[in-house]
C-alpha cells in the first residue's frame, strides 16, 4: 500500500485507547536451534474445540485484541509459510508464526511508519522501508538490525529482494528507485522514475524491474537500470503484484480500479471494477489463478477474483477498517490480510472462511485482552488466552493486567481467560 497520511501520530479515534505496558517477546536458541513446532491449524481448532466446548472458538481475538499500535501497512512471508513479518505505522516489525498466529518477536528501531516489508528468498535476510527515509536490514530468525541505508530523501515506500537474493530495489516517494547489493547493503544505482513510482517487483530471472505509481507503469533492465518502457497505467497505482510465472500483473488504483498487465511486455488485459475505494493491497495467487484485493476505508472488505478472466468469485467482511495489506501463503490455502484497524485476520483459500486463529500482541491491545506465554524447544511465543499450546510447552501463566488462566494437560495445554 502506497502512504496516504505521511503525518505521525494516531488515527482517528486511536487517542481513547488505553496504553498497555510495553514489552517485547524475544525468540531465543535452544539446544535444537531456533525451532518452529506447530500442529495443523485445523487439528489445534478440533482440539481446542472439543477440549473447551463452551470457550467458543479456537484463539478467537477479543474487540481489545490488537496486532499492531497502527495501521498494517506491509507483509513477508517466508517461502515455507511458517514466518510472517508484519509491518506497521506504529514504527515497528513484527515476526508471526504460522499457521498458530503466535508472536515471537517485535522488532524496533524506525523512528516513523514502516511502509513496507520483504525477505530473502533463504528467509535470513529482513528488510524494510519507513518513513523515516531509510531501509533497514535485519538477520533473521534472531531479529538483530544489521545496518541501516540512506540516500531516500522522502518515504521509502516499496522494497524488494531479487530471486538469487543478492539485490535490493527500494522505491521512494522522492520519485527514485535505488538498487543495493546484499548481503552488504552497498547503494549500487539510483533510477530516476518520477512523481510517486514508488512500488516495486522484480521478475523471477532477475532481469526485469517493474515501478507503478503517479498514473504510469514503467519497465526497466537490470542490473544496468536502463528503461525500457513507459505505460500509461490509466490510474494513480496505489498497489502491485505480480504472478509467480511473471505472465500477469495486477494494479490497484486510487479510483476502485484494478487492471490486469500481461508481462513483460506491459500491454492492458483487463479492467476490473467493484470497489468503491482505493485498492490498497492486491495479492496473487502462487498458481496465478485468484486475485485479492482489499479496499481502503471507508470501504473495508477484500474481493476475490478468478483469473485470467478476472470473474469475481468473492467479497469477504470481517475488518473494521480499510484494507490495507495482503498476502497469499506460498501454498495458496492461506490468505492474511492487515487493516487500519490494527487486526491481522487469516482466510482459508479458495473458499474465503475467515480462520478463527488469532495474531495478537498484548504490548499493543487494551488491558482487557487476554494474553499469555509458552515456550517450546527454546522460543517463546505469544498467544491469546484460550489458543492450544503444543504438549511438553512450559506454561506460563502471564495474561495482561485484569485477567487470569489456568493450564490444564489434555495432550497439550490450554489457557483459559476469565
């Protein structure tokens, strides 16, 4: 998503949220490595639902239950769908594990909104772009900030990793694109791409690079940066995103509009109409068969479309606020969405069932949210009261002011809120 409101600060309505104490949740080695353990989603549900039959639902978010302080405004996932990265007008990052939704570490050190996330293709390399005009590049799966770009003179908008994970392209509100080596984060060329082309992909062979926005679609070789073509993209492209094939690429403008771009050669395919907002985020599929798309406030529902003939299939409803992020899991079941709201909410694919697993930080939520903690092979997660924890987890029994839990051994341990 494009930035809208480069001014800090809550949004409307956020000044009657009550502060909770800051926290963060770090994740830690154990003797086996940093170690992701999981149930099936749909197995922890069954389990959660039969072991609490009157609990209602499996780790389902509470109205004071928030991921994030501010808007989501950018998500990363890695190429096995068990880590999210989720980025935030708050100023920090946040890493997720999948399919449970349980935090494992937030990640500070932007000093303004983080317009956007991307990792390496390995999964070890975090960036992200903010507006505080840098780019930071952090390890992972530690969380530790490995160095800090400059040379963006406004909002870092957009940032990518190349397929061999060996360049950076970050797309500015200064009206540049700049390219960086990794893992070294050296500046290697500056594009001049004009008002607003600020959002960024690159083509699976490395050699081609796509900018959208103020009204134009540009192409450009790489690594030499010379362009190649200029489209009149017929909209103020506020999103982006490509086919995993690079066949297609989907444009969300500021007028409710998406169109649809046969790559690389950029010609028009298609327009689609149906929103009645700006198309903030847009998502496709891995098997390039379903696009999403989200629609800002005042608008707040994502829409799902077949493709390539662009039919819509579905409108899906769940967020409070405008729709502000999407992502598809790399195995297409999975579709995580992020609001002005401050809620990340999971939707299973094709069907569109919002997934009643909650992703919730009680550093950010009211203190009436329930929260607690487990910790399993040496990582520590956090998770809503009432979620399933893996059997042999270390309970901890540590829910935010105002609530209480119990753990109980049924196969494994569940919280209870009160």
């Amino acid at each position: 998503m494009k930035p809208e409101k480069p001014e800090d600060g809550l949004e409307a309505g956020q000044e009657t949220r009550a502060e909770a104490r800051p926290e963060v949740y770090a994740i830690s080695r154990g003797q086996s490595g940093w170690t992701l353990s999981r149930r099936s989603l749909f197995s922890a549900a069954a389990a959660v639902a039969s072991a609490v039959p009157r609990r209602g639902e499996a780790a389902a978010c509470a109205t004071a239950a928030y991921a994030h302080k501010q808007t989501i405004t950018g998500f990363a996932i890695t190429s096995d769908g068990r880590l999210l990265a989720s980025g935030s007008g708050d100023t920090t990052i946040k890493l997720w594990s999948l399919p449970d939704g349980a935090l494992l570490k937030t990640l500070t050190g932007h000093s303004n909104f983080v317009w956007c996330v991307a990792l390496s293709p390995d999964g070890r390399l975090l960036a992200s772009g903010s507006s505080d005009n840098t780019i930071k590049l952090w390890s992972l799966p530690d969380g530790a900030l490995l160095k800090t770009l400059t040379g963006h003179t406004n909002f870092v908008c957009s940032v990518t990793i190349s397929p061999d994970g060996r360049t950076l392209a970050s797309g500015g509100y200064d009206g540049t694109l700049r390219l960086w080596s990794l893992p070294d984060g050296a500046p290697l060329k500056t594009l001049t791409s004009g008002l607003g082309a600020g959002l960024v992909a690159i083509s699976p062979d490395g050699r081609l690079l796509v900018s959208g926005g103020y009204y134009t679609l540009k192409f450009w070789s790489l690594p030499d940066g010379a362009l190649l073509k200029t489209v009149d993209a017929g909209h103020n492209v506020q999103s982006l995103a490509a086919s995993q094939d690079w066949r297609l690429l989907a444009s969300g403008g500021v007028d409710g509009t998406l169109k649809l771009w046969s790559l690389p050669d950029g010609a028009l395919l298609k327009t689609l109409a149906g929103h009645t907002s700006g198309v903030g985020a847009v998502a496709i599929s891995p098997d390039g068969r379903l696009l999403a798309s989200g629609g800002v406030y005042p608008e707040k529902i994502i829409k799902l479309w077949s493709l390539p003939d662009g039919a819509l299939l579905k409108t899906l409803s769940g967020h409070t606020g405008g729709v502000t992020s999407l992502t598809i899991s790399p195995d297409g079941r999975l579709l995580i969405s992020g609001s002005d709201d401050q809620a990340i909410k999971l939707w299973s694919l094709p069907d569109g069932k919002l997934i009643p697993v909650c992703l919730m930080d009680p550093a950010a939520s009211l203190p009436s949210a329930s929260g607690a903690r487990y910790t399993k092979d040496g990582v520590t997660y956090t998770v809503p009261c009432g979620a399933p924890v893996p059997a042999g987890a270390a309970c901890t029994c540590n829910c935010v002011p105002g609530t209480s839990c119990g753990c109980v051994g049924d196969g494994g341990v569940y919280y209870y809120p009160n």
